[in-house]
C-alpha cells in the first residue's frame, strides 16, 4: 500500500494546518497547494489525505463546511479552529527545533 | 474547550453517521472530478483523462474506508455491522447452526456444572470461622502405612486435651451419626434419626452461631447435667413445622426426655447430611472408660490450630505424646503416632480423583466440541474461497475478515453458552439430587464466580473456534485461488491439512475418553458382579434400636428380638428371617481386638483385630450364608450361655493357618470384662464393602442380649418390599415408641454401595459417547468437504477408467488416516492418562488390553461408518456429470 512512513504522519498534519491557516479550502485545493509550494517535491496522496483531514477534524483542531467552490461546485471547505491554531503553533515550533536538529547532525559529518 | 468541542464533534458523528457518510462520498467525488477537469486541461480525451484520474485516485472504496476510519465509533460501528453479517450468516444455514449451539450449550454447560461442584466440595473453604486453621486428628501407626487414619479413643483424646499446646480447642465427636429413636408425639410416628455426639466446644470452635436458642455449653457437657439436644434445621423445619416453640420443649430420644434447647443455622451441615440431632458427648456415654480405655477408637478429633503452628509442628507434638501413650501401654490396639490432616481434606480428600476425572473429562468434551465447531467452520471458509479472494482482490483488509470471523465464531459460543449455562443450572440441580451421599454437596450453589467461570468458558470458546479457521485464511493468494476456482482444480492441500490435523487431535481426545470410561464401566461391572457372599434376590432389610430405658437387661433385649423374629417368620411367604449387627455390603461397623486362648502370648506391640457383628441363629440361613464346618448358634446358647463363636475362611486363613479353629477359645475384653468364646463353626465369607475383600470375622451370639441394636433380614418368596409395613406393624404392636430405619432390600444396599463407581462410569461413557459422536460428524463432514473437492478429479479417473473400487478404497483411506492418526495418538495418550484414575478403579488395571482393545476396534468402526456415505457417493459419481459441475 501506498501508505506514508510514520514519520510523515504527524508531518502531513503539520502540512495541512500550515496550509489552510492562510485561508479555508478544500482537499483538492490542499493537496495542490503543498504541491505547488514545495515545488512538486511533496505529493500528498489521496490514501493519506482525507484520512488526515477527517482526523484532525475528529481532534477539533479543523472544522469543515460546504461552500461553493471556485468552479461554482459544492465543496468541502476546511479551516483551523481556535485549537488548531494552537497546534500549529506547537508543531511548527516543534518541526523547527527537530529540523534545526537533524541539521546540526547531518552536517557536522 | 477543545474537549467540550471533541464531544460535540463525537456525538455528531454518532448521530448523523449517514449524512456524513454521504458528505465524505461527495467529497470524494469532487476530489476526483477535479483532477479529471485537470487530465482534460492537459489535454487527455475524455477517457484517458476519467482513467488517469482514477488510477492516480487509487482504490475508491478503500479510500473512502480509511477516511472513515479516522471517525470515532468506527470501531463500533464496523462490530455492529459484523454482528448483523454473522447473524445473517448463521441464519442461512440454521441446521449447521442448531448442531453447533447444541453442542457448545452442552460442553459449556457440562464444564460449568463440574466447576461449580469442584469448587464447592473441593475448593471453597468450610463455611466456618478462620476454616484454615480447623484441622481432623487422627491416631496413626508409623509402622503400617494402613492404620494412617484411625479414628480416635476416649482416653487418648483425654490425654491430648492435657498434654498439647499446638492447639487453641480440641473437639470430641463421635465418628459419625448413629440411629435413635425420636418418639412420635401428638399423632407423629416414632421415627429412626440420626444423632451425633460432641462435645460442648466444637460449635464455638467452629464460630457456628444458633439460629434460634442457644447452643451447648461446659453444664450440659457432664454426666450429671440435664439431658439436652440441639436441632438441625432440616429437622425442625420437617418435622415441627419450623415452630419456635419447639425450643424449651421436651423431645423423647429413647424413650429419654431431653429438653431442645437449640436450633442450628439452616447452612450447618457436619458430618454427613443425615445427622440431625446433636447430644453433648459427656452427658451420653456414661461408660467408665471413656476416658481410660486406649484401646476403645470410637470417635473422631476436630481442633483449631493456635496462630503460627504449623501442620508439622502439630503433627510432631501429637506424634510425640502419642507415643508417650504407646509406651504406657505397650500391649493392645493403642496407636503410637497422630495424623493432623487440615479438616476440608479430611471430609472430601476420598472422593477428589473422582470429581476431577469427571471435571477433566468435561473439559475433554468442550475441546473436542471446539475443535468440531472449529472444523465446521474451516469448511465452510473453504467453500466460501471465491468470495474471500474477491474481497481480498477488491482490497478487503485481513484485519476486517478476521474480525468478521470471530464475531461468527463468537455469536456461535454466546448462544451455546447462554443455553450452556441454563443446562449447567440443571445439571448442578441434578448432581445434587443424584449424589446427595457426597460430603459438602449441600455446599453445592450456582453463583457469582460460576457464572464469571461460565462467561471465561464462552469467550475462550468464541476465540478458539474463531482463531482456528482465522488460521486457515491464506493471504497472497488471491490470484492463485481466483484462478484455481475457475475450474476444478488438484485439491488444496494446504487447508484440508489444518483439518486433518484438528480432526486427529478431536479422535485423539475422543480416545482418550473411550479408554477411561471403558476402564471405569469395566471397574463397575467387575465390582457388580462381586459375590457378596450372601443372597441378595428378595431379601429385605431394616435396623431396630432398642432404648436403653426400656431395655435395660440382656433377659430384656433378648425377649424382643426373639418375639420380634418368632411373629415375623409367622407372617405367610416369609422363607427365612434373621438379625445382626452388621449387614454385608453396608460397611465396616465394628471391630475388636482379641487374643487366642490356646495361643502364646503375642509380642509386645502386637494384636489381633476382627470384624465382630453378633447374630442371631437363624440369620445365616435368612442371608444364605453357607455353614462350612462345624455348627451354627443354638436357639438353646443365650444370655450366659452363649459363650460361642462362628468364624470364617478369611479368619482362619489369617489365624489359623496351619490349625484347626474348632474348639479354640478367642478371648475379647471389650464385653463387661474379658470372655472367652469357644469356635464351633466355620461360615462363608461375606464382604462389609463391596469393594473391599472379606474381613476376618467373628460372629458372636446376639442372644447374649449385650447388644441393643440389630437389622432384622428377612428372605421372602415374592417381592420384599411388600413385607416393610407387616413387619413395622408388627414392630409398633411390640413397641409404639420403637421406630424402623434404614428400610432396604440387599439389591438397594448393594445399589448404594455401588453408587459412586456407578455414576462416574456411566457420566463419563455419556461423555464419551458424545465425543465419538462428534469425532464421527467431524470426520463425515472432512470427507464430504473433500469428496465435493475433488469431484472433478474423481470424475477424470472414473473416465480414464479407475474401478469404483479403487475410487472407494482411495476416498476411505483418505479418510481413514486422520482416524488412524489420532487412534494412535490417543492410545498412546490414554496410556499416560489411565493412570490418574488408578485410585477409582476396581480389579482393572488402567493398560486393561481388552479396554483398549475395544476402544479401538469401537473407534474404527465409528469412522469407517462415517467415511463410508461419501466414499461411497464419490465412487458412485456419473463422470460426464461430475466433469460438467464445475
């Protein structure tokens, strides 16, 4: 299966958080976007797309709502709640020290 | 906040899983809609750009699962939905699932029953207080593992009471209840109950509170103190209607007024459930020797251990006084050790081996019902294959399939067990009923921990018939099963393996069952056919007690009896009648220790013991007990006159091995004083248990009058039974306050004797007969299943030209061979577990080649029958028919 590793997981929320903390939008808006910006590095598949969606939505950290799309189609909009800020906050401090981290190691070698 | 939000959000997905179901699917469809519009943009065709989009998009419907999956409930949710599959499931094959429910109800059932009985006699602690500490002595010989466990003497028990410091109470009871008379009053009729005799300080020291009045004390417990007598419950709720009056009043015991002053709690049940009244033992033998002869074992020893004494260190001090007594006394039955057993081991210690073959034998049953459910179920996954690869090939998780499995397998063991625990309720009402002569049986109760014990049994079931076919699916496959269904295929053996297996383990156990009940039936019927060396067809028996009051003298007792079996062999199809103070087959009642007149003096240490009943004359010839040599008692030798005694092979066999007996003289001490008995005769055997060999024995003349007790035994022509209320007339016309007790016929003595052995025999060939059975579905269904299987490869030789017969002989032995392997197995099994039940067998050894012998030749049987319908049916295939099934 074409699942993510564990460690893409809690990164694919990060992802997603960071991404739709600018304004709400829906799935296919989501995953074009981490495209765009990470210049076709990351693909964000389907299989871990919506799981990750309706996840963090179960966590109360999104909340969705249907509203008309860009091409005038009903679509699933999502936007950070008050929590999911927070969160994102959290992950992104947290994603920096890691980062920062990892660095420091790879490049001491 | 965020947790008030996640609640909110969780209800909500509760409630509105629907409209969020079809929210998620039109999302998902936008999602894919627009990377299609994208392909177009990119210039694809329309097909191209539909394909594109869906293979990039991946599985829908696994997609859509795992999206849901990150709901809450899911897991709820997908349980409900497998609850509703397997119902349906079970339901569309409702025979499969009758058989199934019917034979789990019965295994859970059976197994709960046997738990609850071995925990209620075996394990739960006496309902007394601090039980741990309670413990039976016994006198014991150190140097004849024999005597371990000999009842105890007054004066021995006089001396222990001094010497020790191991115990906080030491008790004196009789050994076990005997018969009295409790005079009728008020139009009741006199009746034969049984009374035991304690001491004042077994109730405190068991924590026994009364339910009604007050229980013995220090007063009543002396030789001069006011007659008193305590009441079970049972009794007084039978037999005076439960009336609080009843404490205060006075009964008649004996003819003997005692006041009852007490009542025990309905729960109280010691010795034996026959005991009904209660006397304190100093205030009913008035014998002088009760606390000087050693010699005398009549009773039996409870006490508490002191905090912080061990078993040993009891047994030790005990031990060390005892031989103290010994050296005293160096001559005569006087034992020169004790034996502390904790007093629950005492009272159920015999009958444990029996309770735990039936338990274990139950547990047999439940494994084998598994193993069959188990084996059912692997079928029909098997014919169920093509649905499963397409499940599995359509992306169908291992994980779902399982769990929809065991929640069949589990409903399959929560229907059986709901029944099954009805059925246990039953059979434990059953048991009780059935073998109301075990000890602690009236301790026997369903409860709490049964039911948890019951509720074990049933998951453990759901997860073995479940995990085993779960065991069977075989993943990776998928194409190679798809495929191979298509058309009919070589057998795979990889499935038809794992059954093989269960079903040689199922014949395996269901061996091992057949071993041990065919041992046990043959251990019963080896005990039914014992000679007990009397007749047994139409004779009728029943015990007399004279009162003490009213019979006084040996010239008073003799009148009785003589009168009471003059008028009986008066009564018309009377063909003999007798008495005697000990019947064969009732057990071992009385013996005394002796010495032989014409003999040297024994060395120090040793005596001679013997069973001693007294008789009258006529009794051998009402019992058929054959006269070998010499004669029998003369009507003429009474009172003083009757210094005569009749002996019998097993004694003089033991005695006099090398001598004549006849005119020898046996000198006993236990009359009022020593007297010494002439030999005159040599009668037949008889056997005081049926399982035991003849005792050497001394029949002493009852006209003697030293006796107040007897069984009359009366030989008749028709049925005995008619001549109980004539002869209890007669009685009542001699005496109105005399009750008759014990109203059997030989047949019902041997019957009871016989008892025990009788109900594990036949309790286990049920458990063993229902394994058979089960081994044969199980084996008839694996060659079915494999007969369908291989259809199509019959139907190709059948066409090449292969005989019926060889297609037959090919299908059998394949069946066969599970068979033959579990036959070998068990045998091998049984071999080891024969041996545990040694102890309960009767002249059988437990490797009885016959037993085994027949166990196989049975089992073969059973399976070549059970393989023989499908091997049969395959032999018979139409080729052009068979070829065209598939």
């Amino acid at each position: 299966m074409g699942k993510p590793s564990d460690l893409l997981q809690g990164t694919l929320d990060l992802l997603i958080l960071k991404t739709i903390s600018l304004e709400p939008m829906h799935g296919w808006a989501i995953a074009k976007r981490i495209q765009q910006v990470s210049r076709e590095v990351l693909q964000v598949q389907q299989g871990s797309l919506y799981p990750a969606l309706h996840r963090l939505e179960q966590q109360g950290w999104i909340k969705a709502r249907w509203a008309e799309s860009e091409t005038g189609r009903q679509a699933r909009f999502y936007s950070l709640t008050a929590a999911g800020r927070k969160q994102l906050e959290a992950e992104a401090a947290n994603w920096t020290r890691l980062s920062a981290a990892i660095n420091l190691v790879v490049s001491e070698a | 906040m965020l947790r008030f939000h996640q609640l909110g959000m969780k209800l909500r997905t509760l409630f509105m899983r629907r409209k969020a179901g079809a929210q998620l699917d039109a999302e998902l469809r936008f999602h894919l809609d627009r990377q299609i519009e994208e392909n177009r943009a990119a210039g694809m065709s329309a097909d191209q750009a539909r394909y594109a989009a869906l293979r990039a998009f991946g599985n829908p419907a696994l997609l859509r699962d795992q999206a849901r999956a990150a709901w809450s409930w899911n897991g709820l949710e997908s349980l409900l939905r497998d609850l509703r599959i397997g119902m349906r499931t079970l339901g569309r094959a409702p025979g499969f699932t009758f058989i199934a429910i019917g034979i789990m109800a019965l295994g859970i059932g059976s197994n709960v029953a046997l738990f609850t009985v071995v925990r209620g006699v075996l394990l739960k602690p006496l309902p007394f207080k601090d039980p741990d500490r309670l413990v039976r002595i016994y006198e014991a010989d150190a140097h004849n593992p024999v005597h371990n466990r000999v009842a105890v003497s007054g004066a021995d028990f006089f001396d222990w009471q001094r010497q020790q410091h191991s115990f906080e109470q030491m008790a004196l009871l009789t050994t076990s209840g005997y018969d009295i008379n409790l005079s009728g009053s008020a139009g009741q009729l006199p009746e034969q109950i049984a009374v035991q005799q304690t001491s004042w300080n077994l109730f405190p020291m068991l924590g026994v509170q009364p339910a009604l009045g007050r229980l013995f004390t220090a007063g009543d417990d002396a030789a001069g103190a006011n007659a008193t007598v305590v009441l079970t419950w049972g009794l007084w709720e039978r037999r005076y209607g439960a009336d609080p009056h009843v404490v205060g009043s006075t009964v008649f015991l004996d003819t003997k007024p005692y006041t009852v002053i007490g009542i025990l709690p309905s729960w109280f049940s010691y010795s034996d459930p026959t005991v009904q009244l209660w006397t304190p033992v100093y205030h009913e033998e008035t014998w002088p020797g009760l606390t000087t002869a050693h010699g005398a074992h009549n009773f039996q020893v409870l006490a508490r251990l002191r905090p912080g004494v061990s078993l040993v260190q009891a047994k030790a001090e005990m031990d060390a006084i005892q031989a103290r007594i010994r050296k005293r006394f160096p001559t005569g039955p006087i034992f020169d050790a004790a034996a502390v057993v904790p007093m629950l081991e005492a009272q159920v210690g015999p009958i444990r081996t029996a309770i735990y073959v039936l338990f274990a034998a139950t547990g047999c049953l439940l494994f084998i019902a598994c193993l069959n459910i188990a084996n059912l179920l692997v079928a029909r996954i098997a014919s169920r294959r093509k649905e499963i690869a397409i499940r599995a090939a359509l992306g169908g998780s291992r994980a779902r399939r399982f769990q929809e499995q065991l929640v069949e397998s589990a409903l399959l063991s929560l229907g059986g067990g709901g029944l099954g625990l009805l059925v246990a309720w039953l059979t434990v009402q059953w048991l009780v009923h059935m073998r109301g002569d075990l000890p602690r049986v009236y301790a026997v109760h369903p409860d709490g921990i049964s039911l948890v014990f019951g509720v074990s049994v049933i998951l453990l079931c759901g997860l073995v018939t479940g995990l085993v076919p779960v065991l069977s699916f075989h993943d990776g496959q998928i194409l190679h099963t798809l495929w191979e269904s298509s058309r009919f295929h070589v057998g795979s053996h990889g499935k038809v393996r794992l059954r093989r297996v269960l079903l040689a383990l199922e014949v395996s156990l269901t061996v091992v069952l057949l071993a041990c009940a065919g041992l046990l039936l043959k251990s019963y019927q080896r005990l039914r056919s014992v000679d007990l060396g009397c007749v047994t067809k139409d004779v009728l028996t029943m015990s007399l007690d004279l009162p003490e009051a009213r019979y006084a003298t040996p010239v008073q007792r003799l009148a009785f009896f003589e009168q009471l079996v003059e008028r009986v062999r008066a009564l018309p199809g009377i063909e003999a009648a007798g008495l005697d103070t000990e019947l064969p087959g009732i057990g071992h009642q009385r013996d005394d220790a002796f010495t032989i007149q014409e003999n040297p003096p024994l060395p120090q240490g040793k005596f001679l013991d013997a069973s001693v009943p007294s008789t009258d004359p006529g009794l051998f010839q009402a019992l058929g007990i054959p006269l070998l040599r010499g004669r029998l008692f003369q009507p003429a030798e009474r009172l003083e006159d009757a210094e005569v005694a009749v002996v019998t092979p097993a004694f003089v066999h033991e005695f006099f091995p090398n001598a004549d007996p006849i005119g020898k003289h046996i000198v006993d001490g236990n009359f009022d004083g020593p007297h010494s008995f002439q030999i005159v005769g040599v009668v037949g055997d008889v056997r005081e248990s049926i399982g035991d060999p003849p005792r050497p024995t001394i029949y002493y003349p009852l006209y003697r009058g030293d006796m107040s007790f007897a069984f009359l035994a009366i030989r008749t022509h028709t049925d005995p039974l008619a001549y109980a209320v004539p002869v209890q007339k007669i009685v009542a016309k001699m005496d109105a306050d005399l009750a008759v007790g014990h109203i059997l016929t030989m047949e019902e003595i041997v019957g009871r004797s016989t008892l025990g052995a009788s109900f594990d025999a036949t309790l286990l060939s049920i458990f063993a007969a229902l394994s058979l059975a089960l081994a044969g579905v199980g084996l008839f269904g694996v060659l079915s299943y494999l007969a369908t299987q291989r259809t199509g490869e019959i139907g190709i030789r059948i066409a090449l030209g292969a005989q019926r017969e060889q297609v037959l002989r090919l299908m059998l032995l394949d069946g066969l061979q599970p068979a033959l392997f579990g036959l070998i197995l068990g045998l091998a099994a049984s071999a080891a577990a024969t041996r545990f039940i040694r102890s309960l067998l009767y002249e059988t050894q437990p490797l009885d080649p016959a037993v085994f012998a027949a166990v196989a030749a049975t089992l073969l049987l059973v399976a070549a029958l059970a393989c023989m319908a499908p091997a049969w049916h395959a032999s018979r295939l139409d080729p052009m028919q068979a070829l065209r099934t598939e």
